[in-house]
C-alpha cells in the first residue's frame, strides 16, 4: 500500500486515481473535523469539496518530508477559520445551532451527555476548540497540530492544557 505521500507525489504530476485514493481515505475523517468545527453538515461539505481542489492545484507545493495528513488539516483548519471570520455576524444563527453532536468518548454516554459535551466544547474560543477536535476527533499528537496549525509544538501543548482545564473546571465534564 503506497503511503499519503508517495500518492502525494503522484498527485503533482497529475495523477487523479492517487488524488481519489487520497479522497477515500482521508474525506470521511476531514469531513467530520469540519462539521464539528462549522457546527453544519452542509458548511462542511462545501469546505471538503474546497480543501480537495487545493490539495489538486497546489499538489506541486507539497512537500514530501512533511507528512500530509498534517498539510491536509493544515489546509482544511485554514479554510474553516475563513469561514468562521466571514460568518461571524451570522453567529447567533448558524453558530449557535447544536444539532450535531459530536460521538462519545465512551460507549455507554447517552446522547444528552454527547450533546452537552458538543455544547462545552462549541462554547471554548476557536483556538482552543481546534486543538480538542485535531487532537481528539482526528487523532492527532502534539507534533502533528503543531504542523497542521503552524505554531509551536509548546503553543498546542498550551493551548489543549487550557481548553481541558477550562472544561475540567468550567464545566466539570472531562476527567
């Protein structure tokens, strides 16, 4: 099986079987980190389809000592923050909707439960909220974000230790 990267290197000389293996692997778990990020299927939809034409048009650019998952995110995160700032006077109705929970963290958390977790979640500021969802929706370690985010491996770590305090103590919902 050929790696993200030797597919990625494929990719830049214009080979559309390796970018649709790249898709089939890595869209379902992009997809679910945009939706918690947007808080809407239908946002996060528009923001895959977005992130995967810029995989395709800027595939020469990437570079293979960097792992892609991380480039990926790196760009999905980017395009999610846009729209996040363009939808900021929208906040009180597109944001403020928390249809979506995210899954539980156990398997016996009822939906309530979810739902409020989503809801704690939703309500920490943006930076703090994409660290929880790279780290714990899509998997990722320290190092990882500090590449998808383009800051400090010390920024994340900071950054995850706030967000779980403040929902350790703020909200009494992780232990």
């Amino acid at each position: 099986m050929e790696s993200d990267e030797e597919l990625m290197n494929r990719v830049a000389v214009g080979d559309g079987e390796a970018l649709a293996r790249l898709l089939e692997r890595h869209s379902a778990k992009v997809h679910g980190y945009l939706r918690r990020y947007t808080r809407s299927s239908a946002d996060a939809d528009d923001l895959l389809q977005e992130t995967w034409v810029r995989v395709a048009r800027f595939a020469r650019r990437f570079d293979a000592a960097r792992r892609f998952r991380t480039w990926l995110y790196g760009i999905a995160t980017n395009l999610a923050r846009d729209w996040l700032r363009r939808n900021r006077t929208r906040e009180s109705g597109l944001l403020g909707a928390r249809s979506e929970a995210i899954p539980a963290s156990r398997p016996e958390a009822d939906p309530g439960e979810r739902r409020e977790l989503q809801e704690h979640v939703d309500d920490l500021p943006d930076r703090m909220r994409e660290v929880v969802l790279l780290r714990y929706f899509a998997g990722m370690n320290e190092a990882e974000m500090a590449a998808c985010l383009a800051v400090a491996p010390g920024t994340v770590k900071s950054r995850l230790h706030t967000a779980l305090k403040k929902l350790r103590d703020g909200y009494g919902v992780v232990q």
